[in-house]
C-alpha cells in the first residue's frame, strides 16, 4: 500500500507546508492545503456517495468495517512506523493506539446486532416505531496527538450509520489520515463516502459554515474547542467538541506504593504527555514521601526515544520548558528536571525529560494549565476533602483518579470527583467500548460523547413511524 500525502490530487492550492518529523527534526513530506472551491466539489461528491452508500442495509455497510478492522490489523506495522515518524510516538505506544483504533471499529461493526430502534403496539392494530436515520455529510477534525485513534474514534461509527464523512486532521499529522483512505478504499468503501482535506483556520471554518455539512467532531484545545462549537451551533450544525484536561491524581497513604508510582509515572510520561488523559496533577493526601521517592526513581530509569517519545514541536519544548522555569521560580522543588533534554543520535528532534516538581501550589499556571508535556506537578495536601476541593476547582474536567486500598475511600473520593472518566487505582481511566469517551466542564462542549452509546444518537437523527392496520370501528381513540 502506497503512503500518500495528498500532493498532485484534486482541489488544491499552491499553498502548503512541510512535515517535520519530531524524532529527528527532518523534513518527511509537504501537504498542500484544499481551497474553499475544493471543499465545495468534495462535499458535492459526498453528497452524491451518501445516497448509494445509505440506501445500503445497516450489515452490508458493517461488511467494509470489518474488511477495515482487518486492514488495521494486517497494515499495522505501516501505521506504527508512520506514526512513529509523524507524530514522534515510540513504537509501542504507537502500536496501542492502533490497537485502540481496532475496538472503535469493533464497536461499530457490532452496531448490526444491536436494536437502534423501538416497535411497539400502542393500541390494538396500531404500531410506532422508532429508527435512526444518517443525517448525510459529516465532518471530523482531528488532533496531532493521536493520528489514528481519535480518527477512527467517528470514523467507523459514523460510516457503518450511514453517513458520508470528510476528516480534516491537523496539519502536523496529515500523513496517517490518508493512509486510512487509502485502507478504507482497499476494504471496499465506495469512492468518496470518505475523504480527507487539509488546511488550518480557513478550512475548518469553511467546514463548520457548510450548510451541507450535517455534524462536526472536534478534539483540540479548549479554546479552539469552544470557537468551533460555537460557529457550528450558529450554523444549526450538531457538535461535540472535545478540548483540554487537566487531570488529578489523588494519592492516598494507604495507596500501594509500587502499582501507584508505576501508574503515576506511566499517566505522566506515557505519549510524551501530549494526551488528554495524562496525569500531570498529583495531589498527595498526608505523609505519601515513599511514593514520590519511588516515582522519582522510575521516572529516572526511562529512556528518551525508547520509553518516551518525542513532542511534536520545537515550539513545544519551548512552552513546556518556559512552564517548569515559571514553576521552580515560584518555588516548586525540582526532583527532577527534564529541560534540555537530548538524543545524541538525532541532537535536532524535539524532547523533555520526564520532569517531577514537588510542592506545587494550586495558584500556580503549571497546576491549572494544559502543559502537554512528560511533566508531574505534585500538590500537597493534609485531607481527602482538600484534595477534592483543588481537584473540583479545576476549569477541566477530563479525567480524575483516586490510589488507595480502601473500598469506603474509593466510594467516597470518586464519588465526588468532578470528572467524566474516573479511576480508581487506575492512571488513564479511560474505558473501554462500549462505555464512552467524553470529559465534562471546558474539556466538552456539546451533550454527546465522542465514542459508545451516545455517538450513535450523535451521527444519526430519530424518525419515528406510526402504523395502522386495524380496519375495525374505533376501539379508543389511538385505532
């Protein structure tokens, strides 16, 4: 299968930009960017997919799903390495995310056995019955930060509902995007039921004012979270728009301190910490030294580019390094610091170090902000309900976790975690299909989640029908 990157295609401009590997700093390849005209001839092709691939029964759609997930599969190492590459991930974490790509579709090719709809005889020769109903054109606009998994987070749901999908990826890791069009085609999806555009700013508003554009997914910052939300919800557009984190972890003494500080240390550096669910909080409850002395030691022992990846930027060492100075200036301790941070062998990619700061007060930027980088800012703390407090505080609301081996502390503190996905003695408290993937406060922005249950009502519409066969008298006032 042939990597492609969107260069020579239809409806494109001269304007484009370079894809810089974050593993060693080199150029990797250009996207040119899609013109407002060529969005209006992609969307038009799309529109005339919709209708032959809709009109197709719900198990004759799921057919190319599971044709898809084989693909996955059968293409992983291609996807891993590309990732690798683009993204900056090792090869590990970005086999996981294949591998978590793979239960999305799963999910959605299980959708041809589940009831997505109701029938039910409400009066004697009378019937209503609910269905749900693709809603046509759909939009997808996607992070660097998982070039594959949250893609495929509405991709396959979205596609076996019946509906035609245009994914917009971020502009730093188009490459994976169309190598997915490309295994989608391979897996016999019809020619245009999926593409791919690419751009900034200008596509993703001429996106989100497209009056044949149904729905937009969105996952990014907050900020850029909220302003799509907004503008598509004034263009009567459905959204669900996915933004920043800022996620706690609270410690207790009782916690064990081994699987704690491997969790902890895992949560905070796994994917460079460039993830919505890292941990970059820890709030201590009492006297938890043992912990944070374990957690320094492991944090020790990982290896740039082999146990922790790059990120994406050189600008975004620049922000995460300028967060840990600001931090220490305030007077965080230092346990360890991870600025400055190289690898001989590629002296241009773009690192930190895993860095643990102690002492951090909750006034502080480091502890309220998004940092996005391999860096655990720790929050002392003298009672459970404090530390709830600092945690509930937070404008975010992403995910949130409790350590501790009491079953009556667990209730209490996750409880009242204010957090859409919580844990208890778990890092990335993410759950598994078909529970859902959604935050609440600034980390979501509409009434849907992106993945499970809820995404289904999200990329269809309800159509109920109302029946009558019964050719008697009146017998009440419904026959």
């Amino acid at each position: 299968m042939i990597i492609t990157n969107n260069i020579n295609k239809p409806h494109i401009d001269k304007i484009q930009t370079d894809i810089i590997s974050p593993v060693d700093g080199e150029k990797i390849s250009e996207i040119r960017f899609t013109t407002i005209d060529g969005l209006e001839n992609i969307v038009k092709k799309a529109e005339e997919a919709f209708q032959k691939w809709s009109s197709k029964t719900l198990k004759s759609r799921t057919t190319v799903l599971f044709n898809y997930r084989d693909r996955l599969e059968k293409n992983r190492h291609q996807i891993t390495d590309l990732i690798r590459k683009e993204n900056g991930k090792t090869i590990d974490e970005a086999d996981a995310e294949v591998s978590k790509a793979i239960e999305v579709v799963e999910f959605a090719t299980s959708l041809q056995n589940q009831p997505l709809g109701v029938h039910l005889e409400v009066s004697k020769g009378v019937f209503c019955q609910s269905t749900r109903e693709p809603l046509g054109v759909v939009s997808s606009i996607t992070p660097f930060n998982f070039p594959c998994m949250v893609p495929n987070w509405t991709i396959p749901i979205a596609l076996v509902l019946g509906n035609a999908m245009i994914l917009k990826p971020s502009e730093k890791t188009p490459l994976t995007a169309h190598l997915l069009a490309d295994i989608l085609k391979d897996s016999g999806l019809p020619d245009n039921v999926f593409q791919v555009v690419d751009g900034g700013e200008n596509i993703v508003n001429a996106i989100c004012e497209h009056p044949q554009i149904k729905a937009i997914s969105f996952v990014g910052s907050t900020n850029v979270a909220k302003l799509v939300y907004q503008k598509a919800t004034h263009h009567l557009k459905s959204a669900v728009c996915l933004g920043g984190a800022k996620n706690h972890l609270l410690v207790l003494p009782d916690a064990n301190p081994d699987m704690t500080a491997s969790n902890v240390v895992a949560s905070m550096s796994g994917c460079a910490g460039q993830r919505c669910m890292a941990a970059s909080v820890m709030v201590g409850v009492g006297n938890i030294d043992n912990i944070v002395k374990l957690i320094v030691d492991k944090s020790k022992k990982l290896v740039l580019g082999k146990d922790i990846g790059a990120v994406i930027t050189s600008d975004s060492v620049k922000k995460i390094e300028a967060y840990i100075t600001e931090a220490i200036e305030q007077g965080a301790n230092v346990l360890l610091d991870g600025r400055g941070s190289i690898i001989p062998e590629t002296p241009n990619g773009f690192y930190v170090g895993p860095t643990v700061l102690d002492n951090v007060t909750p006034d502080m930027q480091i502890a309220k902000e998004e940092v996005f980088g391999p860096v655990l800012s720790i929050i002392r703390t003298h009672s459970i309900d404090e530390a709830l407090n600092i945690q509930n505080a937070s404008l975010y609301a992403n995910g949130a976790s409790v350590y501790t081996n009491s079953g009556s502390k667990a209730s209490y503190v996750s409880s009242r975690l204010q957090a859409g996905m919580v844990g208890i003695n778990i890092g990335i408290p993410v759950p598994r299909e078909p529970f859902s993937f959604g935050g609440v406060k600034e980390s979501k922005f509409g009434s849907s989640d992106i993945t499970g249950e809820s995404s289904i009502h999200f990329w269809t519409s309800l159509k109920k029908v109302t029946t009558k066969w019964n050719a008697e008298d009146q017998i009440d006032w419904m026959s």
